[in-house]
C-alpha cells in the first residue's frame, strides 16, 4: 500500500496551544472537559470542570505565573495525572513558557539531578513531594525561583488557586500579557526526559509545531466524538499520556482520572468511559480474566460460535456485536467502544477478541522523540499483528533490511524532535540526512502495514549469527493462563548466549484456578508448557532456561520492563543462591 492509497479523514491543523484552548472553550463551551473525584470518607463526590472553566483557569493562572517573573521560563512539572497537572501543562504551553514534565516515579536525587540539567525557573508539584521541594529548597543549589504546589499545604507554599488568583485580580485590573505571549512554534516547547538513570536519560526537545502536527495527525487517523469520555491512564508525563490529553481537549472529549491499578475495570463503570488509551499489559489481562470467566462457566464453544455468526454478519455491514456480547460488555461499564494500545506490541488473539465483542481495538507505533506516534491502525486500516500505516505526513523506510526484509525503521515528518537537549552527539546519532533512526528493527510487508520485531538493543545474537526478537517469544509465552508477564533474554554461558525466559506467574489464578500447587510442581507445569511452544519454533529459538517468580519485574511508569535491570538483578540473585 503506498502512503497516496491510505484513507485519512479531514482534520484541523492547529497553529498554537493558544488556538487548541480557544477553539475547544468555543466549541463544547459548558461541556465537562474533567470529571474529578473528590474522595470525602467512602461516599465521593464529584467536581466537573467545563471547558470554559478550564479557559478561564489557563488564562487566570498564565497571568498570575507571568506576574511571578516566570515569562518564557521553563516550568517542571511532578506528580500523579490530575486535573491540576493538566491545568500546568497547557497553561504553560499557551501561555507561558517551557514545559519540563517529571517523571512521578523517579527517586530523590534523580528529580534533583534533571531539575539541574533542564536549568528549571519553577516547579509545580504534588503535595506528595513537599518533603523533597524542602530539600531542594533548603539546599539552593538549584534555578527554582517559585515552588508551586498543586493543593493547599501547611508548608507554606503558594498553591495553584493562590496563583490564579493573582491573574484573576490583574485580569480584572486589565492587565493582558497572558494573551499577548506568543511561543516561536518551530522552536522548544518541551524537554522530556526518557527513562533511565538520570546520567544516561536524555532530553527529549519538542517544539509546540512537533506536537500539534501529531496531534493533526491522530485527528485523521482516529474518530473521536465529543460525547466521548476518556479514562486517562498513561502518565501524563509521558509524551504519549500528554499527547493524548491535548488530542482528546481539542475533540471535546472529558477526562476522568484512574485510582490505580486495581481499580482500572471499577473506573471504566463508574465514568461510562468510552475511550480507553492504554499499554498492551492492561488491555491483554482484561481479555485474559474475561476469557477466564468464559472458560469457567463452560461457554468457550458457545463465545467462538456466536463470535462467528456475528463476525459474517459485520462483512455484511450487519453489526450486532455489541447487542451479542452485551454481558460481556457491561463488565468494562457497557460503554468502551474504543481502545488504542501503544507503547509495546499488542497480541494479535486480543485485538481480535474485542473487536469480535465490538470493541475497536487499534495498535499504534511511536517514540517520545516524535511526539510520539509514527504509525497506527484505524477503522479503515486495520491488520493485527502490525501497527498499522504510516501518519499522515509521515514516511516511513526500513534501513538496510535483510533477507526477509527485516532492518532498523527510520522515520521523517513534522513531529520528529528538535533534538537532545544538550547533547549534540546523541542528537547526530539519530538525526541523519533529515531521517530519524527509531532504534527498532521491523519491516513492511507486502499490504504496506508496518511489522515491528523488536528493538535492536534487546535482539538476541548468537554466536551463529542467528538473530532472536523477545518479543516474539513473549507473545506465545504470555498466553498461557498462570502467566501474569514474560521477559526472554540472552542468558551469557562461556562465549555464547542461552536463551533464557523469566516468568512471573500470576498468584491469584494459581491459587484459585491450580489449587495453590507447590512452586516446584508449577515450576514442572511451566517448564513443560514452554517444551511444547518449543516444538512449534526453529531449534535455534528454543528457550533452555527458566526463571520462575511472582515478583513483578522492575518496570518504567508506562509498565514496561526495564530488560537490562531486570537481566542485572536475575544475574546477581543466580550469583548469590550458588555461593
């Protein structure tokens, strides 16, 4: 398929965060933008927040920052999603200056470490990280001029409503500099560091122009409507998670926020939520528990049969999926009609599964350092086991493939970053002859959709030359019922590698569904079931060591496994259990 062939529908370019802002406060006006849950003992109670509002509360609190001296200065941003980082966020973008998001997860010396690095003139923080801002502050080694918390404190910290406040009085007294502010769109906007030790994360620079063009772009891939509510999941920052939140605002979409983890089916009743960005580990585990039930209540046949009568009735333009399949439904709140997973590869079986019960399933492909997404599926474009088709606007090539067509992706378009944040030599590295160079090994096949294999840093290479992708591995492994998550790795043994599989097996389905059987009885169970997968892969492929566990492996804050620590810590534990 050539990129003249996709189907895109029409969409707005937008020009500025301040156009993004206005344009939505004039369109859905009084519709909920957020919905906030306000935890008062057991019985919460809700705050909507409108679109108007949220204009009123950009404008109100860009005039109170500006009034601070912090005009075209770079303003960091820590703490859990929440209508407050939000609020930051585009106020920052629309009218202020430079964003600089944290990641909620780092340590201590780390979020000191990238407040130094990124020459930060401000912080705007969760109330969870006053103990750390009193560190900083008492330490002074830092820019930090103005600490900002996000809620009231005893600490003596201004709060967000103390600074809008401050705008609201000189908005009043008709002072308009937070209107007046404009931001070069081709220069930076953003510095986002990736995940790693804060010596080797790099600074991620995206210019307001990078981000809007991807935003421009989703707008043409994907239909959004504005009685759609969103869960949203992915940290917002996570360029994916900010993206996300910028794309659904200029849709007329309204926002909830997750509890957690464990809370994730209960949110998607309790706010009717519609569209459902998330990584492939949440969604996989949701199909898993509902496949689960069904295999429980003895209608695996039944679920199959039904599924295709209604699959050949959908080529027939006759949708009755949902009407089908409603008991299902209702358990993701009866309202999730859209889901788009990224970040890692989504197995194929659950994409199809939900689509089957009449959800939309789509996979994308990005990185942080394109804003983030490359390519994706749609309505009209849809392959499972790929991700999809290039953006509109974006190319897309494979460098120096090999036989099968496989090399590294390199992409160019008006959502590749500026560059590093101070590191021009990792910036060269990436940035070659107006192409971007992903790091991922993939390749497009023969219908034009977009196959990725793994990242090149993760690939397996034998003494023999042979190549082996985990992710390849992991999808089979992953499907077994008691697998909760897998990582497969070159385990070193004398000059070569073996390889190798952790997996970390789900307690709850051992205990209810294998009668809590011994580790060494589940040990056999596995061992066993990963011989069989086996028998279906090249001999090269075979998996010749396993690592079994219930601890969860060390992960970023979007859940993905962070290989080489986790490979580090598997060594060192084999280290100390044979001394």
């Amino acid at each position: 398929m050539k990129n003249e062939e996709i189907i895109y529908k029409s969409a707005k370019k937008l020009n500025s965060f301040r156009e993004l802002l206005e344009d939505s406060a004039k369109k859905y006006g009084e519709k909920n933008a957020f919905i906030i849950k306000e935890k008062i003992e057991k019985n919460p109670k809700y705050k909507y927040i409108s679109y108007n509002r949220l204009k009123d509360d950009v404008d109100s609190f860009g005039q109170g920052l500006i009034s601070l001296g912090l005009k075209g200065k770079r303003i960091a941003i820590i703490g859990k999603n929440s209508y407050e980082w939000g609020l930051t966020y585009l106020t920052v973008l629309s009218s202020v200056g430079i964003s600089v998001p944290l990641d909620k997860g780092l340590k201590q010396d780390e979020i000191e470490s990238l407040i130094s690095r990124s020459s930060a003139d401000c912080i705007v923080f969760d109330d969870k990280y006053i103990d750390i801002m009193n560190d900083v502050k008492e330490k002074g080694n830092s820019n930090i001029k103005e600490f900002i918390c996000m809620r009231k404190n005893e600490n003596g910290y201004k709060t967000i409503d103390d600074v809008i406040a401050i705008g609201k009085k000189e908005l009043s007294d008709g002072k308009k500099d937070v209107f007046e502010y404009t931001i070069d769109p081709k220069s930076m906007a953003v510095i986002l560091f990736t995940s790693g030790t804060t010596a080797l994360s790099k600074g991620v620079m995206l210019s307001q122009d990078n981000i809007l063009s991807n935003i421009y772009q989703m707008d043409c891939m994907i239909e959004f409507l504005d009685s759609d509510v969103s869960l949203a999941f992915l940290p917002f920052h996570h360029t994916f998670g900010s993206t996300a939140l910028l794309l659904f605002l200029h849709n007329g979409v309204c926002t909830t926020f997750c509890d957690g983890l464990k809370y994730i089916q209960k949110n998607l009743v309790e706010y009717k939520v519609s569209v459902f960005v998330c990584v492939p580990l949440i969604i996989e585990s949701m199909y898993k528990k509902i496949m689960q039930e069904v295999k429980k209540q003895g209608k695996e046949k039944l679920i199959n049969t039904v599924g295709k009568i209604s699959n050949g009735l959908y080529k027939m333009h006759i949708d009755i999926r949902r009407k089908l399949f409603k008991v299902i439904l209702d358990q993701l709140g009866g309202h999730v009609r859209f889901v788009v997973s990224g970040a890692a590869a989504l197995d194929k079986d659950v994409a199809k599964g939900f689509r089957t019960f009449g959800v939309t399933v789509i996979q994308g492909y990005g990185l942080t350092e394109t804003s983030p997404v490359l390519a994706s599926e749609n309505t009209r474009h849809i392959a499972p086991g790929t991700v999809g088709v290039p953006m509109h606007g974006v190319e897309i090539e494979i460098d120096n493939p090999d036989e099968k067509g496989i090399g590294e992706i390199k992409a160019k378009g008006d959502n590749v970053m500026l560059g590093y944040f101070e590191n021009e030599e990792a910036t060269n590295e990436v940035l070659k002859d107006g192409w971007f160079y992903t790091g991922d090994l993939g390749y497009i096949n023969k219908d034009g959709y977009l196959v990725i294999n793994g990242r090149k840093k993760t690939v397996i290479v034998l003494k023999n030359g042979k190549n082996i992708f985990p992710e390849e591995l992991e999808a089979l492994i992953n499907n077994l019922p008691y697998v909760a998550e897998s990582m497969v790795f070159g385990y070193p043994k004398d000059d070569d590698l073996v390889v190798s599989v952790e997996v970390q097996y789900n307690k709850d389905y051992v205990e209810k569904e294998m009668n809590n059987i011994s580790y060494d009885q589940l040990h056999d169970i596995v061992w066993n079931d990963i011989k069989k997968i086996n028998t279906t892969l090249p001999t090269y492929k075979y998996i010749k060591k396993l690592f079994l566990t219930d601890e969860e492996m060390i992960k970023t804050t979007t859940a993905k496994v962070k290989r080489f620590k986790e490979i580090e810590k598997i060594l060192e534990n084999e280290k100390k259990n044979n001394n």
